[in-house]
C-alpha cells in the first residue's frame, strides 16, 4: 500500500552547497519512494520534476527529457500524490500571494507539507540550473548565471514542498516548487508566476524520511560548513 | 523483516527547547519501530532507556521504572539493534577518548550511527531530568537543575546516536547516550565515564525517518526560535 504520509528525501541540500554534485542513487530506486517530487540530477544536470510516476529532466537548453531508470540523482525529495485529497479552486493570484495564503490557511510552519497546483498560469517564469563539470564548484557559484525560461497561457503542473525551517539545510525551508507543463517541453523551477485558474491540493506529510548515501566517499570526507549553509542555500535556491 | 538501516525519531529536539513537553505517541507506537533508543517521558518525566525491546524510565529520584505501553512520548529516537554488528573490545577507556575513538575510526561525521557499548565501568556518572509542572518552562530552565547519580564497577549497557551537526535541532548533534545497569536499578544520560572493559558496537543508519506530531495543536502552533535552538539544546543537553 502506497504511504501517503511520508517525504521521502534522497541526500540533502547542505551537500550540494559543498558542490557534492554527484548522481549516488538511481531513479529507478527513487521511484520506489513516491510518484511525484523534485530535485536534480547528476552533475546538477537541469531540474527535475516528477510527476504520475515519470520523472521529467528539464535542462539548461530549456529542453525536456523523460529521464532513463538508471539516471543517478544527488538529491531529491519525493512521496506518493493522494489523488484523493480536498482540492481549492483559485483564481487571479501571483507566486507570492498564494504561498502566503497557503502557509498561513494551513499552518504549515512545523510541519511537512506536499502542495500540487494544476492549471492555466498567464505568466510562468522558471530557471535552470546549468551541467557542471568536475571539479565541481560550490552551489553558490554553481548557481550564479542560470537559463531563464518564461512562457504565457500555459497549462501544467507545480509540484513541491513545503519544509519546516527547523530542516533548512537537509532542505529548502518553506516553499520549494518546480514546474511542467501539460505538453511536457517547457518548466524548472519557478521563479514567479500568475496563476490564472487552477487546482490546488496540499497534502500533510508526518515523516520525513531522510536516506543519505552512506556509501560514497566524497559525501563521507565532506566538511560541510554548517555556519554558512542556510545562508548559501537561501541565495542559491530563491 | 526488521529494518537495521533506519532511526527512527518522534518529535524533534526543537520541539523541547520551546517547552513542548507534552507526550505525543504511545510507548506501543514508537516500539513498533526499533528495539533499542533513548527519548524521555511526558512532561520530560526522566530519561528513558530501550534495551531489547524494554523501555526503561530512569526518573529523577534515581528510580528505574519499566514503562507501561500507553505512556505518551514527546521525543525519542529508536532503531532495531544489529545482533550480528562487528563489536570491537575496549579496555580502559573514559567517555571522551571513546568519543573521539569512535567518530574517527568510522568517519562518523556526515552519517547517522548508532552506538551500543556493553561491559563493566569502573566509574559511571548520570543525570536525570526532572518532571516539569504546566505551564511547561524552557527546556533550558527545565534542565537548570537536574539530580546526578554515580556508580562504581556496574555492568550495563549505553544505548545512543551519533548525529550529524547538520541535524542538530531536530536532534543532538553528535553523540547523545544513556546508560542502565544490569540490575535495572541505575541509569539515566551520561555526563561522564570511565569505561573498565566492554564491547563496543556501532551501526551505521543510512535513514532518519523524521516523525512529526502534526495533530498536536501546541505543537502546530509553536513559534520556535530556531536562531537559538542549536546553542539552547547544547546548553540543556550537554
């Protein structure tokens, strides 16, 4: 039976900001923990949204790619979509206005939140993180000129999170959200958007279930500045 | 099948560090993820002990109590205990060498462990938190003044985790352990040891399966100060 209550995270962010980039679980096992999330994949190779069990690479040529089972991600979170959970019809409202509206309507400040938004956005405007090469830079750097990408009157899917700030640094705290559209050749993460009419549907999640990759020596000699992470995380993901 | 790779955690240091004291999850409940783990009782009612299934109450008198299976726990963390895990034999030893010994010889840093220590101590010294009263302080007014107890050549078991820094405020960072005697008449968190003759086994946890209370209104509600959080559990915990 699917567990509709966990968030399922594969490595933490806190490793990318220390340019840990590299791919240490592959999709086809990710996907054995949930049918929608987000994340990156090898190399920080573009922005990845999953979606009804199909992991979507969107990457820096603006370029869509269903991604091979054996692709092997750095980082993602995931979890299985209660397709049966309360949906709220929204209409006229910008990025900011409903995470706003959704923290506070929700209380989500504590807890692990799954939030998916399906509709037609007047405006949505992502980015994407660009290939690296080793040796791998820091985040920071990694991030510093990302494609940008904007469409109009478009029709797809947000998925993303909503984390605790208690986990900034496994995570992103707050909101984290990526997008695909319905023709699957256009998203990333999002930047800002105006949603013009959609379905939005939050889902509670009491665990999160956080796998590290024991195995791989870069992660395992990483030293990690932790005085800084959320700092770099803040400038890199936002 | 039992899981060995995982730690289970309900609630979250944090949580005690704003006063959330209230127990949140049945004794039964949190069993039914690990044999072995440390936490404490509602209302921070001493330090709870898990050996072999058996979750012991050390309380501030000094008393050691088996808990009964509907006792409601606001924090701990729990695994299964890997019989078959290599031990390694120590002799002479006190708390801090073994520390050190330990997060060295297994570059324990950036990964989740768990540490179980058996033998004979020439020299054993605890504390145990007092029950606090509602309104709940602040775990670091709660924690101000707490009775420590000391035993000469006892034989008993340490039960803890190492956990990464990165983790820290949902959990310890670093290692955290309790002790409990054969007898099952002495125990509580350690301040300090000198270790006569034992084995010391370690394993190495690839997940904290993070659980929240998220249907606990104080807990939904709390505004914690997670500026603070990590030098408040170093101050209440160390």
């Amino acid at each position: 039976m699917k567990d509709l209550t966990t968030v399922y995270q594969h490595g933490t962010l806190a490793m990318l900001v220390a340019g840990l980039f590299e791919g240490t679980m592959p999709l086809s096992e990710l996907l054995t923990h949930g049918d929608s999330g987000i994340g990156t994949a090898d190399s920080l190779d573009g922005e990845l949204v999953i979606v009804d069990g199909k992991a979507y690479q969107v990457r820096e040529s603006g370029e869509v790619v269903e991604m091979t089972p054996d692709t092997k991600i750095p980082f993602a979170s995931v979890h299985y979509d209660d397709v049966d959970a309360e949906q709220t019809h929204i209409e006229n409202m910008n990025d900011r206005q409903l995470q706003e509206r959704l923290i506070k309507d929700h209380n989500m400040f504590n807890v692990f939140y799954a939030i998916k938004i399906t509709g037609t956005f007047s405006h949505m405007h992502t980015r994407v993180v660009p290939r690296q090469e080793k040796p791998y830079p820091k985040l920071t750097v990694a991030t510093k000129v990302q494609p940008e990408f904007e469409q109009d009157q478009v029709h797809g899917t947000i998925v993303g999170y909503f984390m605790p700030y208690l986990f900034l640094g496994a995570a992103v705290g707050g909101i984290h959200w990526h997008f695909i559209n319905d023709a699957r050749d256009f998203g990333g993460h999002i930047l800002d958007f105006q949603l013009a009419s959609g379905d939005v549907s939050v889902q509670v999640l009491e665990n999160l279930n956080q796998h590290l990759p024991v195995n791989n020596t870069p992660f395992r000699d990483a030293q990690m500045n932790l005085q800084q992470v959320g700092d770099e995380i803040n400038e890199a993901e936002h």
